[in-house]
C-alpha cells in the first residue's frame, strides 16, 4: 500500500468513525426521548460527546486499521454496509442517490482490495459480481420500500418527479405504483451496473498503478 493510498485510507477512517458514533448516540437518543423524558438540549451536547469518543476511539486504533484496511472479514463489512445504507436513506429522504454512492465505493473497495490480495482477474471478475449482486439487492429492497410508502403518500414522489417535470406522473395512487414498479428494476439494473465498473476501475486503477 502506496503512501498517498495510506492517506486517503486514514483520513476516511478519521471521518467515518466518528460520524457513526454520532449517528448510532443521536438515534439512541431519540429512541430513549420518546419512552422517557429527555430534554431537547441534551441532544448537542450527547452529540458533542459522541465525536469525540469517536476521535478518540479511532485515533488509537489508526495505524491497525489502515493496515488491516482491506482484510476486513466478510460479516463486518455487510453490517457496515447495511448501517450506512440506513444513513444514505434517511440523509437523502429515500432518494436513491446515497445508495448508489455508497455502492460505488463498495464496489472500488472490492477492486482495491482485490489487487491488494492479488488475485487473478477471473478471482476479481467473481468477488465483483458478488459485490454488485448484494449492492443491487439492498438499493432494490430500499426502493421498493421507499416507493410503497410513496404510493400511498402523493407529496414526496410528485416533488421528485417534478424535477423532471414529469409531477404529473404521481397524480393517482396507481400513476405512482406504475412509476415505482418501472423505476425499481431501473435502479436495481444501474446499482449492479454502478458497483461492477467502480470495482473495476478500482482494480484496474492499482494494477496500473503497480
């Protein structure tokens, strides 16, 4: 591993960590705020103290985790992935764009630490279709669920549609599930299409660079 890859890998880690301690301590929060009393101000300050034990937490941990960056086991990087896939949702109110980055990146991960392991390309060829595969399954069962709800909700799919000006497609419950039913598979079809070239251009990336 290459000095400025090193880098890229460490300042990743030292944003990443924290900011998932932020979000799992501000959505404990909210889950405890509504079983029992806790005042709004505390909110700023359990997030306040959730970055810093994320810092903290990650800063003495840096040098082994960039080294064991890419032998993350199998099971942990699905949890990661699912976690951040929650996040990409909420963040972007359903909108499939966070998904299909965070599918990117998977698949560039797969790409790099392919190379990394070096493996052959008929090895690569299998794990990157792997990794599309399960991108693909998560953005789809994330947009099926978002457009369910969508299709009993008028409002929030008129006003995605309308930044096409195509609003009016959303106007009866069955214009929206006709929309739902023929954007699902779209998306389906581009997250393992997304994934599978990020991996690629991963792989290809470091063997060139080799």
């Amino acid at each position: 591993m290459g000095k400025a890859e090193w880098g890229i890998i460490a300042v990743f880690l030292l944003i990443a960590c924290p900011l998932s301690f932020l979000v799992i301590a501000v959505c404990a929060t909210f889950f405890l705020s509504n079983v029992t009393k806790i005042p709004e101000k505390a909110f700023p300050a359990v997030a306040f103290v959730a970055l810093g034990l994320g810092i903290v937490f990650v800063t003495t941990r840096l040098k082994s985790w960039v080294r064991g960056f890419y032998a993350l086991k199998t099971i942990p990087r699905v949890l990661l992935y699912l976690f951040w896939s929650a996040i990409a949702t909420a963040v972007f109110m359903g909108l499939p764009i966070g998904n299909l980055t965070l599918g990117m990146l998977a698949g560039f991960y797969v790409g790099r630490k392919e190379h990394h392991k070096g493996g052959g390309s008929g090895r690569f060829e299998r794990e990157a279709r792997k990794a599309s595969l399960f991108t693909a399954a998560i953005t789809g069962f994330v947009s099926l669920a978002i457009g369910i709800l969508a299709v009993e909700e008028r409002t929030s799919l008129r006003r995605l549609l309308a930044v096409v000006g195509l609003g009016q497609l959303a106007e009866t419950p069955a214009d929206r599930a006709v929309v739902v039913a023929l954007a699902v598979p779209v998306l389906i079809v581009a997250q393992y299409w997304l994934t599978h070239r990020a991996a690629y251009w991963g792989f290809r990336l470091a063997r060139d660079n080799a």
